[in-house]
C-alpha cells in the first residue's frame, strides 16, 4: 500500500481533512507536484495520509471494475467522484493511473510472505508457495483474472506493474538462490538465472499457461524435491 514510505503529504493549505466525501474547490485544479513549501504559505506540518480515503478510492477503482468498467476507460475524475474525494487527493498519493491500477491489483492479491533474508531454499519455497496461492487467487477471482488480461494489453500499465511487482519478486528470487548457491544447498556450477528458472518455472507453467492445471498444496514441495534429487534414473 502507498501508506508507507517516504512519500509527500501533509495538511492542505486550506486545513481541510484528507477524508473520504471532502470537497475540492470549483473548478477541480490541476494537481500540483509540490517539492517544498510555498513562500506564501506556512510550511507543511506532515501528518499521516488518511487509510479512510486511501481505501475509499482502492474501493471505488474495484467497484467500478466490478460494474464492467474496462480499465482504459476509467478517469481520475470518475474514480475521485465515486470514492467521495477530490481528485487532488488521488495525485498525492499516486502519480497517475497506471501507478494507482498497480496498487489495486497488488491489493487483491495475497500478500507478499515475510522472508528471512538469510536462508537460502527455505526462503525460495516460501516464495514459490507464495506464486501458487496468487495463482489461486487469480483463478478464484473473475475480476482479478480480468485486470491482468486487460493489462497485459496495455504497455504502460503492464510495465509499470512489471517494474514495481514482477521485477523485485525475481530480484528476491535470484538473491535466496544465491544464498543457497553460497550455502552448499544447491550446485554452483550452473548459472543462478537457469536455477531460477528451474525452480519456477514449472509453478508458473501451471499458473500462467495451463489454467485448468491442479495446484495442490504439496506442489511446491514435490517440485523442489524432483528437482534437487535430478530427474534422472536412478542406478541400482
């Protein structure tokens, strides 16, 4: 959620609340980018975000999905006006839609596991079990299924997706096969990239490209142990 971090807020200059059902001045201005306080005003006084608002607008952008919005067709205005907020408070929180869609589908989705940082296949299982239960969340969710077919058919979103979710899971993929590498846990004579590969790509195969595929809850574990044992036979 984009309630944490080191991102910009604080009290408006007209000392209105950041609520849900707040009123923006007529005409809506164009949200501003500010990097500092203005001269003629105080300055800002940063307070937390209001989690109120911020759920408001993550459940307005998901209510109109719901009611057959595609996500092209959605504008800040229209979010802002069905979650009750100005669009104002949308930009100081995200910079555009793309940046807010991702937050929306990171929201559906199952939380990211907590991982060690310092175990090396006790953390790659965690994380490929952490793929399995999102494949299952997407085939369980008609909405959620939908949100990715559509993304996938729009760079900029996908991108921005790809960017923020996909590429730190893989860099966090890569690390705890390092660790094992680094561990004695698993060959050091190959390329980190193709173990990763190895170790996910059959979660992905069963995810991605084969929908109707079982994804059982030992998955993960007969997986790693296929792999780690070799898949070929074995000599009496």
């Amino acid at each position: 959620m984009r309630d944490q971090g080191g991102e910009r807020d604080g009290t408006r200059g007209d000392g209105r609340n950041d609520t849900p059902h707040e009123q923006e001045p007529s005409p809506d201005p164009e949200p501003r980018h500010d990097h500092g306080p203005r001269h003629d005003q105080e300055p800002r006084r940063g307070r937390p975000r209001s989690a109120a608002a911020e759920r408001a607008i993550l459940d307005a952008v998901i209510a109109l999905l719901e009611a057959g919005e595609p996500l092209a067709g959605l504008s800040i205005e229209r979010i802002a006006r069905t979650a009750g907020v100005g669009k104002a408070t949308i930009y100081r929180r995200w910079s555009g839609k793309e940046e807010l869609f991702v937050d929306v589908v990171r929201d559906m989705e199952p939380d990211d596991p907590p991982l060690s940082g310092t175990e090396g296949l006790a953390d790659l299982r965690i994380m490929l079990e952490s793929l399995r239960t999102r494949g299952l969340a997407q085939r369980s969710s008609a909405l959620l299924h939908n949100i990715f077919a559509q993304m996938k058919s729009h760079p900029k979103l996908w991108d921005e997706y790809f960017g923020t979710v996909i590429a730190p899971r893989r860099a966090a993929m890569l690390a705890a096969v390092r660790r094992a590498v680094a561990a004695g846990e698993l060959r050091d004579d190959l390329d980190v990239e193709l173990i990763d590969d190895l170790f996910v790509g059959p979660v992905l195969v069963r995810t991605v490209h084969r929908p109707e595929a079982p994804l059982p809850d030992d998955l993960v574990d007969r997986l790693m142990t296929a792999l780690l044992q070799g898949l070929a036979p074995r000599r009496v």
